[in-house]
C-alpha cells in the first residue's frame, strides 16, 4: 500500500455555524450512537499507533481533519496529535490537512499549521452577497470574518485550498465567480456540488445541467485567461491529468472509491464521507483493529456494492477517463441515453485541443 487516507472528525458534525445547505447534519442523522464530543486522547492515541503499525515505512500517511469544524476540538488537540505522530512514526511519510469555516483561524492557529506543514481547506463560496446567504453563524453573515482568516493564512504563506459549494444559485453566476477570483489572487479553488440530502431534496441542490452550464462558462473564462492567471481549478487539474495518463487527486474521478477511512469523534468508522451511515459503518477502532476494520463486511459489501453504472457509462466513449465518476454524483449527471457530465467533458477536451493550436 502506498498510501492511506483517514479523514478525522474531532468533534464530528459540532460547527458555529448553521449554513442553509450542510449535508452533515442529514448524514449524521443516519447514525444510531452519533455523539457530538471531542475525540479523546486516548482514541487519537490508538488511530495513530494502529496507523503506524500496519505500514510499512516509506508509505504516505494522511491525516485530514474535517468536521463540523474541526478548530473547536481546540489547538492542544491537533499538539497532541502531532506530537504523538512524531513519537510513533517509523519512517512512514505523514501528511496533514484540515478544512476549516475559518471562524477560529488567528496567528495561534496559524503558527502551528506553518510549524506542522498542514495544507487548509477553507469555505468561502465567492463573493459576499452569496457567501452571506448562505453561511451563516447564529443568523448573521460571516464572509468578513472568514475573508480576515484568509488574509491570516496567506501572511503567514500557509498553503491553501478555497472551497467552494456550487448551490443551484451559483451555478447561473459563473463569469462573476471566477472574476471575484481572479480579482482576490486566489491560486488553488475546489468546487463542491450542493447535492440532494440522501433521502431528501434541498433547495439549494444543484442540477446536472446547470453544473454542465456552470463548467463550461468558468472553463472558458479560466482557458482564454490562461496567460494572465496563475487559479488551479482542482477539477480542471484532474482532468488534465487523466487525459496527460496521469492519476487523479479526487477520490471517484476515475469512477472508484479510494481506501478512506472516516473516522467521528467516538471511534467509529466508515469508508465515504457520502455514506458515513449505519449501513456501512466499519466497527469501532477501541474494539477492533485497522486490519479487522478494513475486512469488516459492510466495507467490503460499500466497495462492491456499486452495480450502479448505468449502460450510458458502460458505452460512452470516455468511459476510459471517467468510469460513472464518483457513484454519490452519477444520479446527478446521468439521466437515460443523457450525461451533463460527458456534455462538459467534449467541450473540456475541444476546447483544449482549439487553444492548445492557438500557441
Ligand atoms: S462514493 Fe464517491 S466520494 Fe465516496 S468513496 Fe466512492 S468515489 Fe469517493
Ligand atoms: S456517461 Fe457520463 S458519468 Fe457515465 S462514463 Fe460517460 S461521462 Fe462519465
């Protein structure tokens, strides 16, 4: 194994926070023993060892901390993981990240994360007006304050990630949103599609179309800037990666889950952020060990379980490069004979292909 991946919930879906579209409230709902607490010592303690004991040195560790917001564990958590990383360690090669609402990011905070090499996630969804919309702390706006967070991790040359969530709202926004970007500097942008709740619909979901509709006008802008800019769009990344033969950052992009291990405050475990549900919770890591966990049947049973793909993928022609993407996204872009998502990958691969001539 070359790499192992665990996503960390300290305080598991605990936020300041209420922002309209949060899908972690609906998931954790699907938990029967959820528990809103901070992760314990000693449960850090034994994530850490087991990780360190079933790999082999030279292996890449990666430990991202996710929540609800993560920051309210509070600092002397991530200390105390980082310094038990460093006892434990045996030459494996151990990666941090975090995702933050930035409501808590100060020079403390920002000291440690250069000192430890964390790479930070942080959720601005572009320009005030929807950004206030949306996220909101006890009804009130926060764009300010998460702005202030990010001037506060580019001071201290953090390297960071904005990521941002396309609502059916932003998605008819798309020449504003990557000119509020450009106009910020801001180099490296994750978009994350607001989907239906699992057994709900929300308001706020984006379609396939106007994703479709919302790719292509931001790809256009960022291609015909190409020179002037220096934005990484993490989608259009991966795209050109798989299409130069190489591998995709993004778990599903080559329509197969990566190894995960999500981990909430209390211990248990389970293999997607998307289904952190009881149907395939793995076991609890105080009872079992990385190696049981990762032969526990629904994990195995979440792995196979996707007979999902539909014919269009079987017979589309870039099945090659995209395989049915991720299963938590199919239902959004594939709909009978038709596939928004193919629809922007020709454009994708055309339009390239056009500028690429033009040089
Ligand atoms: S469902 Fe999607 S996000 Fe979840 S593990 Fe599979 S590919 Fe990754
Ligand atoms: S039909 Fe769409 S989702 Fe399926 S393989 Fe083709 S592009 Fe991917």
């Amino acid at each position: 194994m070359k790499s192992i991946n665990f996503l960390i919930k300290p305080v598991s879906s605990m936020c300041q926070f209420s922002c309209k579209y949060c899908f972690y409230k609906d998931v954790s709902s699907y938990q029967s023993n959820h528990e809103e607490s901070v992760m314990s010592y000693e449960l850090a303690k034994k994530i850490i060892s087991e990780a360190m004991t079933h790999t082999e040195p030279g292996v890449n560790i990666n430990f991202g901390f996710q929540g609800g917001e993560p920051t309210l564990a509070g600092i002397e958590y991530y200390k105390n993981f980082v310094k038990l990383v460093d006892e434990m360690k045996s030459h494996q090669k151990v990666h941090y990240s975090l995702q933050t609402n930035g409501y808590l990011i100060n020079d403390e905070w920002c000291k440690f994360f250069k000192e430890n090499h964390f790479l930070i996630g942080i959720s601005l969804d572009g320009f005030k007006d929807n950004h206030d919309y949306y996220r909101l702390i006890s009804k009130n706006p926060t764009y300010d304050t998460v702005y202030k967070a990010i001037q506060k991790l580019d001071e201290y040359g953090i390297p960071f990630n904005i990521l941002t969530v396309l609502t059916k709202s932003l998605c008819k926004r798309p020449k504003e949103l990557y000119e509020f970007y450009k106009k910020e500097n801001f180099e490296y942008i994750q978009f994350i599609p607001c989907i239906d709740d699992i057994n709900n619909k929300t308001p706020y979901a984006t379609s396939g179309y106007l994703l479709e509709q919302f790719y292509k006008k931001f790809y256009i802008e960022w291609l015909r800037d190409l020179n002037h800019q220096n934005m990484h769009i993490s989608l259009f990344d991966d795209l050109l990666n798989i299409l130069n033969g190489q591998l995709p950052l993004k778990c599903g992009a080559l329509g197969m889950c990566q190894p995960n291990f999500i981990v909430e405050s209390n211990g248990d475990f389970y293999p997607c952020d998307f289904y952190a549900i009881d149907q395939y919770k793995m076991g609890n890591i105080l009872d079992a060990s990385l190696e049981d966990l990762s032969l526990n049947n629904n994990y195995r049973l979440f792995n196979s379980f996707d007979n999902t793909l539909h014919n269009t993928c079987k017979n589309c022609k870039y099945r090659g490069i995209c395989n049915g993407n991720c299963k938590r996204m199919r239902y959004l872009f594939v709909n009978g004979q038709k596939c928004n998502y193919r629809n922007f990958l020709e454009f994708f691969i055309i339009e390239i292909k056009k500028e690429m001539n033009r040089r």
